[in-house]
C-alpha cells in the first residue's frame, strides 16, 4: 500500500459502484468523457472532495462556497443551483447504497471543445459534471504512524497567475512536487511560497506546534483547505492560540509537533521532514486537535447542515 494522508482500507464494493456523467449513472467501468473535455484538454476545470458522515455531507455549505467561488474565478457559469448539485450528488449515493465512510469527488469541467484548444469560445457543449463516490475509510496507519514530507523545489505560485487557493484541474505543479518527494523517500511534499516561507503540501495544509501554540501559513499561497479552516475554528473555540502567519523552515525543524490537515485523512501527524525527526513523537496536540475538528464534524451532522 502505498503510505500517505490518502490510504484508505480495501473495500471490494468500489469495483462496482455507479458514477454520474452529466445526469447519466454508468457502471464504473463504462463511466467515460471524450478526450475533447476541456479538463482532459488544458486543465480547465474545478472540483470539491466532501466526505458522507453517517448520512451528512460534511461541511457541504463550505464545499458549496468554495466550488462556487472557484467558477467565478474562472468564468464559468455552473448551470445548475446548489440544491440541484446536492440532489445529484445524493442521487449518486442512492444509486450506491452508501451512508458512511463515503469519499465524494465532484468534477466540473467548462465542456467539450471543437477542437484541441485553449479557447473557450471553441467549447460546443455546456459544462460537463461527474460525480465519483467511493466506499472509503481511512487507513489508521498514517494516523498513528505519521507521515514523512520533504520539501520539494516547487514554489507554491503567486495570486497574478495562478492563485493558489483556486481548486482547480491544473495541479502538475503539485504532482511534479510529490515526484520530488517520492524520489526523496518521503511520503509527500511540503512546499515553500514565492518568498521562500512554508505554505502546504501538495495535497494537504501544514501546521506546526510551538510551544502552546499552533502555527500555519498565512492562507495567501495555499489551498484554504475546508479543515484547515475548521481546525483554525476548534483552537478559537477552545482558546488554543492558531496564528496565521509567515514562518520558515528554521521555525519547522524545531517545532514540537507537526500535522497536516485534509478532507479525507483528517489530521495526520507528522514525524520527519527533511530526514530531520520532528518533536518528540506523541502527537499530544494533534490528537487533541483531532477530537476537537471530530467534534466539529458530530455538530454538523447533528445540525442536519447538509
């Protein structure tokens, strides 16, 4: 198994789940878009990962937000409302009898294209939508392991090209970072921002421990990830100082604690970067933190926010 803040357990029932192109559900097998989708072409799309907790979407209005700021940034007009996005997507879950441990991937590209171009006048459909649930549950390895991160030579970008906190099908930088990462040993890659200080990983959002503080980045060079979000909202509700702010590498290889935040894995601690061991391994604070982002999770489900 390949170790990482994505293991999930084997779970047999993926093999035949049924997945939603447009308003279509195709058994997994025959669930296919044409090689003219601008996604495929050039990268031009948006996507949201949600996780199904005991029949809730998990912080689906985030989800939502974060989808719907994402189009507007790119100018693509979602031809659909939220409350029909939800339907689909429950529609999907239905069609697969899922109610827990569900990993929910939603894909939104701006169409099919005449021909192989970045244009978008050159777009003959509407946008194309596909949905992917699958029966996941995290592995508990990397929770209670750890991960191993190195950091790679690939700088999170600048905001005038391509803004960092956009969710969007472009993520070769990200990849070409964790093939760094990969080669190093690691397991993934934590990446510097244009100035030189810590960011985020290339698929998760980094925070450190320093003393009876939790450090992260300051938010303008990173995904704004969902949990990262709600962990920075459990320390401000149980008076744990989070400060959001510029920090380097020298600050990280001294921390007393170091984790890494994300939709599917939660918190996962983390115990080596840079072939350095971090802190003292007992991950006190982010099992403390984790309970708390959990508790977070139990009081959406509870409020029916989906």
């Amino acid at each position: 198994m390949v170790h990482g803040t994505h293991n999930a357990t084997p779970d047999e029932r993926n093999e035949h789940i049924k997945i939603l192109v447009n308003d279509e559900l195709l058994p997994r097998q025959q669930a296919k878009i044409s090689v003219f989708d601008s996604g495929y072409l050039v990268g031009d799309g948006i996507w949201e990962a949600l996780r199904l907790h005991h029949g809730c979407l998990v912080f689906l209005k985030e989800h939502m937000d974060r989808l719907w700021a994402g189009a507007a940034a790119i100018g693509l007009n979602i031809p659909f409302s939220r409350q029909e996005l939800e339907s689909k997507i429950n529609r999907v879950l239905q069609a697969n009898d899922m109610h827990d441990h569900v990993h929910v991937r939603v894909m939104l590209t701006r169409g099919i294209k005449k021909t192989p171009s970045q244009d978008p006048r050159l777009t003959i459909s509407g946008p194309n939508l596909v949905i992917i649930a699958e029966h996941k549950k995290a592995s508990t390895e990397s929770r209670d392991k750890g991960i191993k991160l190195f950091t790679s030579t690939i700088r999170r970008g600048a905001p005038d090209y391509l803004d960092p906190r956009l969710n969007c099908h472009s993520k070769l930088h990200e990849v070409q970072a964790l093939v760094q990462a990969i080669e190093a040993g690691a397991d993934e890659a934590l990446m510097l921002d244009i100035h030189g200080f810590v960011s985020t990983c290339n698929a998760t959002n980094f925070f450190i421990v320093k003393g009876n503080e939790v450090w992260t980045s300051t938010g303008q060079y990173c995904m704004n990830g969902i949990t990262r979000g709600k962990v920075i909202e459990a320390c401000e509700k149980n008076n744990i100082v989070c400060r959001q702010k510029d920090f380097s590498l020298f600050d990280v290889y001294s921390a007393d604690e170091a984790f890494v935040t994300g939709s599917f894995g939660g918190l996962t601690p983390v115990y080596e970067i840079d072939g350095r061991k971090i802190g003292n391994q007992t991950f006190d604070q982010c099992n403390k933190l984790r309970q708390l982002y959990e508790s977070l999770i139990e009081e959406d489900v509870r409020n029916g926010n989906n």
